[in-house]
C-alpha cells in the first residue's frame, strides 16, 4: 500500500492510501485536478473519500467528489455546515462509534477536538495497512488505542515558537488563542503517541504543521527520539511506498 500526500497544511489537506486495487481518500481539501491526476484520472478504484470536518483546507473539492461518483463519508455536523443534501445518495452520514466498511477498508470513527459542527478522526483498516491511526485539527483526543501499526497525527505547532513569536510581535493574541483551541501542538503529540502502544507501529506521518509555528525537522527528530520509530513529515507530492503493516 501507498500513502501519497496531495497537501498537507492550511492551503490544503489530502491523503490517498492506495494500491492496485483500490483507494481511499482522506480529506478532499485541495482542488480536484490534483486529486484526479493522483489517481491517474480514474475514478474507478476509489472506494470512498473520508471527511473530518467542514474546513476548506479539509472539504473544498467534496462536492466534486461527489460528482465523480465517489462516496463521502462524515458527520451530519460537517453535512450540515456545508449546506449539503444530506439526502444526497452518496453522501453516507456517520458519528463517533460508527463502525463501518469502504470498499476493503474497515473504518472506525471517533470523537476529536475542533472549533467545528462535529469533527472526527479514524481508524482505518485493511490487511495490508493494519490499523492506521488518523488525527488532524484537534487539540486533544480523549481516546486511545490499542493494536496500531501506522499512525498519522497532526502536529501544527510547538507552544515554544508561538511563544517567541508572540513576545516578538509576530503572532497576534487572537490568533495564538485559537490555535491552542483547535490545532494539536508538538507537545500533545508527544503526550497522545506516549498514551497509546506503539509496539506495532511501523510509520509515524506528522501532518498539518503550521508554516510559521513549526519546525519540520526537530518535530521529525523529536518525535523519532522519544518512539524509536520511523517518522515522516508530509509534504505535498510525497509518497511513502510500502505503508504496511509490516516492514516487507
């Protein structure tokens, strides 16, 4: 399996898990050229598209998505705040608990926290992939997990930095205030991966950090040094190959 990486930051959000069969979307928050061109401009294996939330960076291109004959799956919350026809067949309504299948992969929804209707995360399963952990735009996560094998987590900012840069004058109160309140800094990172096992763990994708509020490469070292685990940071156009449940 394939993770390939069409965005990953406040410009846009998405993720593709892929093989020769089938493929999943996960966010459609980039415009839907380039979610067509990751494909090689076939709708045809796409099993579905997962949906956190009603941000832009996050559901841009959903209702191109849906016009490609793709099924969406997210919360009423998010249906809702996008004005969409929540009678819409294609449109698949789910909140945290569910337990449902997309095509080959088994999802799981649960409860995250965002300025936002009614955002969630998953986990995603599927033979090749074990379970994969996916949080993003949430500034803690109540739940942890067990039985994990690749994790994809947001780690937008270090309290540091926007500390410095507001006594620097660069970041504004407003600003520094939500993103307390709706982004997942390093430091709840480090906290959230430390609460769950990450005996089986094989990759850790850091995703959505913030231009101006991070630092890819100490998060990437940071984060390796207290997991002992190979980490990636996404950037657009990466594609991590052999996105197993085991190394081979």
């Amino acid at each position: 399996m394939q993770l390939k990486i069409l965005g990953s930051s406040s410009k846009g959000n998405c993720y593709i898990l892929e093989n020769e069969a089938e493929a999943l979307i996960i966010e459609c928050g980039v415009n839907i050229f380039d979610i067509k061109k990751a494909l090689g401009f076939s709708f045809n294996k796409v099993a579905g598209c997962l949906v956190t939330h009603e941000h832009g960076d996050h559901a841009k291109s959903i209702k191109e998505v849906l016009l490609m004959g793709a099924n969406i799956y997210t919360s009423r919350g998010t249906i809702r705040s996008l004005a969409l026809d929540v009678h819409h067949h294609r449109l698949k309504t789910i909140k945290a608990g569910d337990m449902f299948q997309v095509g080959n992969f088994k999802v799981i929804a649960f409860k995250v926290q965002h300025d936002v209707a009614e955002p969630l995360g998953f986990i995603i399963n599927h033979k090749e992939i074990g379970n994969v952990l996916f949080i993003t735009d949430s500034y803690y996560v109540e739940n942890t997990f067990k039985n994990i094998h690749n994790v994809i987590i947001e780690a937008n900012f270090s309290k540091e930095i926007v500390a410095k840069r507001m006594s620097d004058g660069y970041l504004p109160d407003y600003r520094a205030s939500r993103l307390f309140k709706s982004h997942m800094s390093l430091e709840t990172c480090k906290k959230t991966l430390k609460a769950n096992d990450l005996t089986k763990v094989q990759n850790i994708v850091l995703i959505h950090l913030s231009d101006g509020n991070s630092h890819a490469e100490n998060f990437k070292t940071e984060i390796e040094n207290i997991t002992g685990k190979r980490v990636y940071v996404a950037d657009a156009g990466m594609i991590i190959e052999n996105f197993n449940k085991t190394p081979f």
